[in-house]
C-alpha cells in the first residue's frame, strides 16, 4: 500500500477541537439486563473508556426489573463484551477500572420507590457533577418511555426548563412511534418532562462512520458537489441489503416490517444526508434544519399511487450463500399467513431546485444475497455523439458509489479504453477504501453516539419535526397496504434481489437496479 504524503499529514484539519467538553456524569441505563446493553451499550462504553474519551469520573447505573447484586451484573456484561465487541478481548486490568463505576438498582419502571431508591444512590455519589449531570438511557420497549421519564420528573431527577448547575439528558431507541400519531403522541408525552433540547433519539444508522463521510465528501470536495443536482443527476440509487432473515426477531417483526424497521429511520435519514442542502454551519439545529427541509419536500405518495411507487416482498424458502433459508412464514413466532413485508423498495421524487424530477429508488430487504449498504448516484449519459452513438446502452454512465460499512468507501466508475490496438471501451472503477486508506479501525457506532450525548452534541441524533415528517412519507404506503393481503408476484426466494416487480419501478424511466457487488 502507498504509504501517505507527509504533506497530507500537515493537512489533516481537526473539526472536533472546539468540541463540547465530556463533564463528569452518571449514566443511568433502564433496561441493563437486556439485549442491547449487553450487545451494544456496555462493548461502546468500556472501548470508550479503554481509549479514555468517557469523562472521570463517571458512573454507569444499571436499572431492571431482576434483582441481582452488582457483581452478578457485572460478570453478565464482562461476558457480553467478550461475545459482542468489536475486539472481544478484555483487558483485565482495564476492565476493572471499568467495572469499578458500574452498580445495578433493582426496579419496576412503574414503581416511584424504586425511582425513590434511585435517587439515593445517585445522591450518595461524592463528586458533585456525578450528582447533577446524568444522562438517562431508555433500553426500553417504547411503551415504556414516557413512563420512566414521568417517574424520573416526579423524582426530580430529570427537570425541565429548569435552568441552575447541571444537565439531564434522555437518549431513547427506536422505534419511535408506529405511524404519525404514535409518534406525535409519544412526542407530546416526552416534551412534558424534559425539553426538545435534552431528548436524544438514536438512528444508529447516523453513529456510522461513512455515514458522516456523505458530509465531509459532499461539502469539502468542489469536484462533486457542483454535480451533484438535477442537471448532472440522473437518478440516485440506495441500497441497504441483509443477509440475514429475522432469525429471532419474529415476533417484533410482526409489529414491524420493512418499511417501519429500516425505511422510516436509516434508508430515509441516508437520503437526506445525500440531498441535503448546505447547511450554514455544522451546528446541531443547522444541520438538522436542512435535513427536515429535504424530507419535507419529498413528494407524498397518495394510497391510490403507492402500487406504481412502491414494491413490498416477502421471503420465501431459498438458500443465502449455499445456506438453506425458511420461508417468512415459517420463522419461529411469526404468523403462518402473515403479510408482513421484509422487502421494500420505493422510489421517491424529490420537489425542490436542486433534485426535481430525479428519482431516489430505496430499497431494503432480508435474506437478500449480501450485506451492503450504498448510495449510487448515477450520472446522466454523455451526448449521443462520438463513443455514444456507437455504442448506445452499452455506454455506461458514470456513477459514484459511497459505501457504508460494512465495506466502507468510494468507487467511480467511468469509461476507459481497453489497452491495445483495437478500438474497445468498458468501464473502470476507481476505489476508495476507508481499510486500506486509514486501516481496520472503525468505533462503533454507538460509541460516537454515547459520546455525543455526554457531550450533548445532537447532530447526530433525530429531532422532534424529524422523526414525524419521517412517519407522514411512509404512513400513506402502510395505509395502502392495510388489509390488502400480499399477492402471488410479492414473494421472493430467499437468496434473491426481492420480487420480480422491483425491476418494474425503475424500468419505467429506462433505469436498472444496480446490485452491491461483494469486494475482496
Ligand atoms: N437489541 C437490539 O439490538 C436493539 C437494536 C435497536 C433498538 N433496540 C430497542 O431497544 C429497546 C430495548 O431492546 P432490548 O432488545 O434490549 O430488549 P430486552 O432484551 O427485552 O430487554 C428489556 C430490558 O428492560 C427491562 N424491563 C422490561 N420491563 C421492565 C419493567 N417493567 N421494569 C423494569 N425493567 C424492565 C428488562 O429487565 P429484566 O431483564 O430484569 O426483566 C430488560 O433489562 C427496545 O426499544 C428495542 O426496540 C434494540
């Protein structure tokens, strides 16, 4: 590998220099004894305190409904961050320091004692900051927000609009809300114990390293950016694709599907990033700004036009890379005539200056053939003169593709000549990646995302306007499906790129499906 031009070295520009600062806190987790915090959670804290970024001191509270003492928590999760982190190991001595600032409060969310019991402890903290910064995680089924965050108001330890010595925060996982209404609703619940300015709602999608990169690659590269609107645009493409099936998610999948799971919070948060316009600054409410502006111009779909925008699936039995595959319906927990669908693929216009009449084809599925996430921003074809006219279709446009992990990095493609005496041309691609530029090393996303939090940094996270005009583009598509059972051509086999009808959406227009292709 080319080693890096010292004068590159001189040019790396720090952005984080200006950076809130991490204020000593205690970090309160509501439900410590599941599969996220053991998965996700606690993996993203100790690599952040194995590299020192977590503040000291800090406290790391865990709050379920089991009772055990600290140390059976403990040995729970030094158990998780050996099967789940991204490194595996853990460094014994590091795990101690680690370990040190975790203790365990037994409590049912809906019991004031146990917010009583809470409060004690956290009371019982020496340093002061530890006392009044706190920083509440709900790990929780979303039915339980609200309840946890009344409880904590009514304890006081989360207040609102109450300006003095400190700062609560409430981090809450997806998914928020099920449509419009719910998550309005949820909105107008959480805002009545703590301000817009101390909720921070996850897409982890936004923790992902490459998914930042779409900025930096947008609005510090001249090249591109002047390209990048409807007059060099011909259609932008994004994939995120699973190979996975719902595996045990069955019976959270029923209440979910496609469109709820993945299009209403990552595939739709990627695209506003892609389409964005230039924020005036990379403050938090900035860029949040632009992002609302893109989503609420994307045109609504009215049930009556969702058949010819919008393609559902349904896996049935295949095979995914020489492994067998059940069918949907056969998953455990999953209804055996469910409709519900693990496919979608949708294909949005955008109204505004820049990007009107561009197509943004979405697509999202389970047991396809790989695990890719990417954006493909195809370019318009050359004149219809010169290599154009003689070679027609078999001119390829150009295209420039932003992976997101898992395989991150950037690929042009354009037309060179192949070498020799006759006159023959094909594409090229140019490959960026983030491995080999800047080596293995990626955080996790829920790293950057604990990070930001403590930090109280919200760019990362999905504001209150966000989050509902995110719910009104795909509620007019479920509505259009309610009640309508799935058809014959709405089934895929496992191991494919989804129904047969996918093609269709992007024929229409002259445009093919591009599929991720896997990289070495
Ligand atoms: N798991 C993931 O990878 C993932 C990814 C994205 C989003 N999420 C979201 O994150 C949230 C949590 O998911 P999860 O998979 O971690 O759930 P989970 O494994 O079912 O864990 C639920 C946790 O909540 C506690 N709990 C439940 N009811 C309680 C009550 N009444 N009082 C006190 N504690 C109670 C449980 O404590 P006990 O064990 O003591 O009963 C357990 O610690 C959900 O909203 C989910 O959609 C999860």
């Amino acid at each position: 590998m080319e080693t890096a031009d010292p004068l590159d070295e001189l040019l790396t520009c720090r952005l984080d220099v200006g950076r809130h600062q991490v204020e000593p806190c205690s970090i309160v987790i509501f439900g410590a004894s599941g599969d996220l915090t053991a998965r996700k959670l606690i993996p993203a804290l100790y690599h952040l305190h194995a590299s020192k970024q977590l503040p000291d001191p800090v406290r790391i509270i865990g709050f379920a409904r089991r009772p055990k003492p600290n140390d059976a928590w403990r040995e729970e999760l030094k158990s998780g961050v050996e099967t789940f982190s991204r490194t595996k190991r853990v460094d014994p001595k590091v795990w101690a320091g680690f370990a040190a600032n975790l203790v365990y409060c037994q409590g049912e969310f809906g019991d004031p004692d146990a917010y009583a019991r809470l409060a004690k402890l956290i009371a019982g903290f020496g340093h002061e900051p530890l006392r009044r910064n706190l920083l509440f995680y709900l790990a929780t089924a979303p039915a339980q927000f609200a309840e946890v965050a009344g409880h904590l108001s009514s304890a006081r330890l989360l207040r609102r609009d109450e300006p003095g010595a400190g700062w609560q925060r409430l981090v809450v996982e997806k998914p928020f809300g099920t449509d419009l209404a719910s998550a309005q609703q949820l909105n107008s619940e959480l805002t009545r114990f703590a301000h817009e300015k101390q909720i921070y709602r996850i897409d982890h999608y936004l923790g992902k390293e490459t998914v930042q990169n779409i900025l930096m690659f947008r609005f510090s590269n001249a090249i591109f950016e002047r390209l990048w609107n409807r007059e060099a645009v011909d259609h932008v493409q994004l994939t995120v694709s699973e190979r996975l099936g719902v595996g045990t998610r069955g019976a959270f999948y029923e209440g979910a599907g496609a469109l709820r799971d993945m299009v209403q919070n990552h595939l739709l948060q990627v695209m506003a990033l892609v389409a964005m316009e230039p924020p005036v600054s990379l403050e938090a409410e900035a860029v949040r700004d632009e992002k609302v502006k893109l989503l609420k111009s994307i045109r609504r779909w009215d049930p009556s036009q969702v058949p010819a925008a919008v393609v559902r699936g349904q896996y049935l039995e295949g095979e995914v890379d020489g492994q067998p595959r059940v069918a949907y319906r056969q998953e455990s927990r999953v209804s055996p005539g469910s409709n519900m669908e693990t496919f979608v693929a949708a294909k949005f216009l955008v109204d505004n200056w820049r990007w009107s009449g561009v197509p943004f084809y979405l697509r999202t599925g389970k047991n396809l053939p790989l695990s890719a996430s990417e954006v493909r921003v195809q370019f318009r074809p050359t004149p219809n003169v010169l290599f154009a006219a003689q070679c027609g279709p078999k001119l390829d446009a150009n295209a420039i593709t932003l992976r997101l992990p898992p395989n991150e990095g950037i690929t042009l493609r354009f037309n060179g000549k192949i070498p020799g005496t006759s006159m023959q041309i094909r594409p090229v691609r140019m490959h960026f990646s983030y491995d080999a530029e800047f080596g293995a090393y990626t955080p996790e996303a829920y790293e950057r995302l604990l990070l930001e939090a403590i930090e109280g940094d919200a760019t990362l996270f999905i504001r209150r306007d966000e989050v509902e005009v995110a719910w009104s583009i795909v509620d007019p598509i479920r509505s259009a499906w309610a009640n309508q059972p799935l058809g014959a051509s709405e089934f895929y086999a496992a191991g494919t790129w989804g129904p047969q009808a996918v093609d269709g959406l992007l024929s229409a227009r002259g445009h093919a499906w591009r599929n991720p292709q896997p990289t070495a």
